[in-house]
C-alpha cells in the first residue's frame, strides 16, 4: 500500500454526545471507527489505517446544559476520506452514525483546506444583493401558491407580486410537475408574467422550483434560464445534497439558488441526535452552494426556537473556508404585524419569506405587498 | 381552471399523531393542507381545490401503547398532487411535515393506482435468486473493507471471500473514489478477481458502491457494469432516493441494486416523528428500486429493536401495487455464533451481511466464509 497522493489535511468536526464521560468517550471512539473503517480496532493492519484514516478524537468537554449530561467531543477525519465529494463528505460526516442514538454533529470546524474544494454558493448573499440592485435593505420572498391552481392562475399571481415590487417569487416548493400545472407552461408563464409587471427600474426575480427526478433537474434549470427565471429553488432533502450543488457549479447554468428545508426535518428534531440546524441548514447548504436557506420562523407554523433561528442565521454566516455568506431565509406562517419583530431579530442581512399574508391582508395583493416593502425599505 | 388530465385516485397514507383526540385531530388537519397546498385553508379558492387536493383525513383511532397518547390517521392524498414524481411523492407524504413535532409517517397503504406507475425492484428477491441460482437458502453477503486499503488490497480480500462461496461481496459503502483506491480501479480489479475465485459452477456477485456526486452515478454504473460488477450499492440518503430509481429504471444498466441507509438514521430515531423503518426500509426502498435493503440487525453494533427488524421484513414483503418482494439484508456486528437466532429469526427470505467477523474468526477468511456458508446451507 502506498497512499502516494494522499495528503494529511484533515476536517474538525464538532459532535455532541450523550451520556457520562466514559459513555462520551466510548460514544467518540466508536464515531472515530464507524465513520471511516466501519469495523473494529482490532482487526486493523497496523500503520496508515488506524494512524490517520480512523478519525481522532481530538478533544472533548462538558456541555453544561440542562437535561441528561452530554459532551462535545472535537473529532478530526482526513479529508482524504471524503474523496472530496460531497456524497462521500456527508457520509464521513454523518453517515452510519445517523442509525445510532446520542450522537448529534453540532458544527464544522472553519480548519483544514477541504472546505476550499468545494465551490460553494456562486453568488452568495452579496451577489445576490448586487443582481437585485438592494445593497443595503432585507430581501421580501413569497411563493406561488396554492397547488392545484393552473399555469395560468399562478403566472397572474406572480404578476400581482411583481407590480407590489416582491424582490424574489419562487414556486411553492410542492408545485413540481402535475397535471394542474406543468413545469415547463408553469415556469415560462411565470417568468414572463414577473417581467411584464415589474416596476420600471425594479429588478424581481421569479424562481420556480426544480426539484425533479434525478436526470430531469439539470434539464428543467436550464428551460427556467432560456425563458428567462432569475433564480432557482430546490430541495435538496428530496434530491439529495449534490443535485443543488451540481446547479450551483454548472457554470452555463450561473443562477442563484434559494435552498427549501422539505423532507430535511427529522435531522433537527430531537436536540440529541442528528444533525444541528446551524450545521444543517446553515453550513451544509453553503457547501452545497445555495445562496438563501429556506428555514420556519420561530413562532409562525412550525416549531423552531429562536435560539435555532440564530444558529441557522449564524450558520450562514460564520467563516468556513473561502465559502460566501449567504442569506437566511425565515418563512413558514409570517404576519404583518410581526415584521417589526423580526426586523429587529434579523437586521440587514435576510431575506423574508412570506406566504398566505401577502394574499390575506386585503383584497388588493398589489398593495398589501406595498405595505410589506414600505416596512422593510424603512427600516 | 380546467383540471381535464386530472384523475380522482387517490393514495393511502397512515401517520402516528401525539396527543389527545383534539390535539390528534388538529395534527391531522393540519398535515392535510401542510403536505399539498401550504397554506390555511381560509384563502383557498373554492371547489376542485378544498375538496380533491387538499389531503383528506379519512380515519382516526387512538393506539394503545405506553407512554404519551398516540393516534393512527389515515390520510388520503389524490395521486396527481405527485405528478408520478418519487420525489414529489416524497414532498407530499413527509416534505414540511418532517419540519414539524409529532408527526410519523407509519405506512402507505396498498390502494390506489399510483403505485403503479413506480417500476420499483427490477429483479426482486426472486430475480436475484435466480441470478445466483439459490432458489431456496438465505444469501450471505460481506463488505470490502477497511477504507485505506489498496484497490490491490481490496481485490485481494475479494477474491478470498469469492472462494469461499459468499453470494454477494460489495464495496463497504464509505469505499467511493478516494486516493487511496479510486472507483475505476478498485471495480475494475474486485470484479476480475470475484469472478477468478468463483467456485466452479457458483455465481458470486460483487457490488460496487456508485454513491457519487449527481452527474457520476449513472457513468460509475455503467463502468461497473462493463467491467463485469453483477450489483450495484448505492446509498440512496446520499444520492437521493430517486438516483436509485434512475439505476433500476436504466434498462440499458440492469442490474440488481442494494439500498445501504447511510446518513438516513435520523428518520427513525424517535418514535414520535420521522419514518417507520417498515415504510422507510422496507416500502421506500421498493418504491426507489431496491433489490435488497441494508439495515442494522438487533443487538449488533446499532440499536434497532427485534420490532424494528421485523417492521422492516415486512415492509419488504408486504403487497404494495405490483411491487416485487425484496430481501432484508440485516448487518451490522453479525456474529457467527448468533447465526442460529438470525436464522430462526428471519427464515429464509433474508440476505445475512457479515463483515468483520468473517476476517476475525480465524487466520484462513476461505475457511470462515465456507462455516457460515455451511450453516446457512443446512437451515
């Protein structure tokens, strides 16, 4: 054996744990083997395998938190082992330990040159910013909804949004192929109805979802590029990870991409397994190159706290190797009278996703988003 | 709106909700607009809407169990709001849902057409065992491991289990195109020497692992396959589910695939969210095209439960449209001595994956490999 190209770089990862120490410790070393080698330490040729393929426990700590004692345990892994794909990254990561109790990965480390291979989010919350001519100001999103209203319902939707100066109008992020409303008449449709209505000297981007079956994602990008959509949305939970960074890489493809949180939930919902939602929807979305993560507010329809509310927004934002910041996207039962709030929660540096209010505040969708963007321009 | 193409089929679906009967019913209401139109149901249009593609609570009963008061909903979908799309179906059976506490996905019933329009397994617990020409038997399987090795090394560890008659020898599914032992070449030399150390007369089958990022999936199988790979691995949590499901739609590919549940772990965590491993195991995995499905056997290195175990066969087993029945492939620290209860256990519809121990169990891996070949043959 002669691991020529090998490099000894490595990735540090940060897990909690479960448990009293030795429990912790016992927990980290079966991480250490089940994450790389996947079998016991005792059958290990000796030498290059079990000295740097076997991730190393490179600390661990008390967290002082309250309910069951838990630890965070630092973990480092070659990066040779990911290959440098995102697949084989996220199976280091989190692959088998996903199947056991007690082990949550809270964070990646902004340490080693692997991060640096991976391209990330090509425009980031900056280029984003620059596409739409709002250097300063948060971001107003919405989506066309509800499923089952046809291409045609939905384009004069996207319409009244546009005219009401709605900065990014995705797809609902159910509406996919059905009989109701195709794709392709959908995404042309729409696309055409948001340049028709947009305020002169105003640029609004219409983003239809691309989450498709594996070999139609790539095609159905690039139909919404040739009539003329500014950005994507996509799932990645439903298409795996690398589909969204495939569109983030493709360089004759060069949209932003808003990343949705659909069928990702049951990694965040138990504080002691799975993975955090800083790492999940804050750092996994960056390498997998989404330039807004979709995440529920605290306090709309779902049941994030603000305190994960502040992971994922940190998550977007904390240093990891040269990947661009990116924009944190709250959504998920937003109210008018909220807005001052969240305002004040967020700042500058988001972008608000609001659905069913934009439509149920008056009978004039135009002006009720007018209402919106007056509140966030002022602010 | 004109839903002419629009058909009135509908699909089964049953969710476990926590709670008391009121908050049971508002969960239940609750998944019905959340999992299709997103949005209350005070600003839906009326007609076709409200009444076909909102999700319709069908039935509710309380479960007796311990611990917190549950109840069984069964909720009906209309098959279109999927566009036959597995990963719309995905979307709408757990896409926001995940996002939420309290909700698990249990089972999809065997109604409705859309199932139908899924081609699911191409070979099937029956077609693989005719491909290796064991009609009767449990199969054995083991992983080429540890990651670190040489595609030499690894070849050479393939060719010893071949002779010692192991049905199916595939790539440990952390093997993807790492320096250590590329993709190409470690294929290419575990294929040639899985067919020099076949016994005469036996087909052994070996399974590259093709989890790649999303446009190298389906070029690593057709590699595998002309370099003479009999199955293919692919861990769908990965990939996403629906790469799968292009692998065993390719009728220029066709081969048997094994489904490995890699990074798919916090699905099935907690009792009161995610997945059941029946439906994720065992039903997802069919829909997505599986030949066979891997998962942790009780009492191994992982912590599912004997019910869990169970769940899944089922699953595998159980009518759903014209799906074929696919092997449970438990593995996880299988040991020798517990092949009797593994057998009791599982009878003969079951692909045994035995990693570590075949190389622990004694100095001569051709020798161990033919005592666990040899009790399996005698059951």
């Amino acid at each position: 054996m002669s691991p020529v190209q090998v490099t000894s770089d490595r990735i540090f990862v940060r897990y909690r744990l479960t448990g009293d120490e030795t429990e912790a410790r016992a927990k980290a070393a079966d991480l250490c083997l089940e994450q790389t080698v996947e079998c016991p330490a005792d059958i290990l040729p000796k030498g290059f395998i079990p000295e740097q393929v076997v991730g190393r426990l490179e600390s661990l700590h008390e967290l002082s938190a309250p309910g069951m004692p838990a630890w965070e345990a630092r973990i480092s892994f070659l990066s040779d082992t990911t290959g440098g794909e995102l697949t084989q990254l996220c199976n280091v990561l989190f692959g088998n330990i996903s199947l056991k109790k007690g082990f949550r990965l809270s964070r990646l480390e902004d340490r080693g040159t692997l991060w640096e291979r991976f391209k990330g989010p090509r425009f980031g919350g900056d280029g984003l910013r620059a596409l739409l001519g709002q250097p300063c100001r948060p971001l107003l999103s919405t989506a066309l909804k509800p499923m089952g209203l046809s291409a045609e319902e939905l384009a004069a939707l996207a319409g009244c949004f546009a005219s009401g100066g709605v900065d990014v109008i995705k797809d609902d992020h159910g509406l996919a192929n059905q009989p109701f409303a195709s794709f392709v008449d959908r995404a042309e449709r729409c696309a055409d109805a948001v340049r028709k209505a947009a305020p002169t000297g105003r640029r609004i981007i219409y983003a239809p979802n691309v989450t498709a079956p594996a070999g139609d994602v790539h095609e159905r990008a690039h139909f919404a590029k040739r009539v003329g959509a500014g950005a994507l949305l996509i799932c990645p939970g439903l298409t795996g990870l690398d589909a969204m960074r495939a569109l983030a890489d493709d360089d004759s493809l060069g949209l932003p991409i808003l990343a949705h949180p659909a069928f990702l939930g049951s990694f965040v919902t138990s504080p002691d397994s799975g993975i955090s939602p800083y790492a999940l929807f804050g750092q996994f979305m960056r390498l997998a190159g989404a330039d807004a993560t979709i995440f529920p507010h605290f306090g709309g329809r779902f049941g994030f706290s603000l305190d994960e509310c502040r992971e994922i927004t940190d998550g977007c934002q904390d240093a990891l190797g040269n990947l661009k910041r990116i924009f944190p996207a709250p959504g998920g039962g937003m109210k008018l009278q909220r807005l001052p709030e969240l305002l004040e929660f967020y700042g500058r540096e988001v972008m608000f996703l609001v659905g069913a209010d934009l439509v149920r505040n008056g009978p004039d969708i135009k002006k009720n988003c007018e209402i919106y963007r007056t509140m966030i321009e002022k602010h």
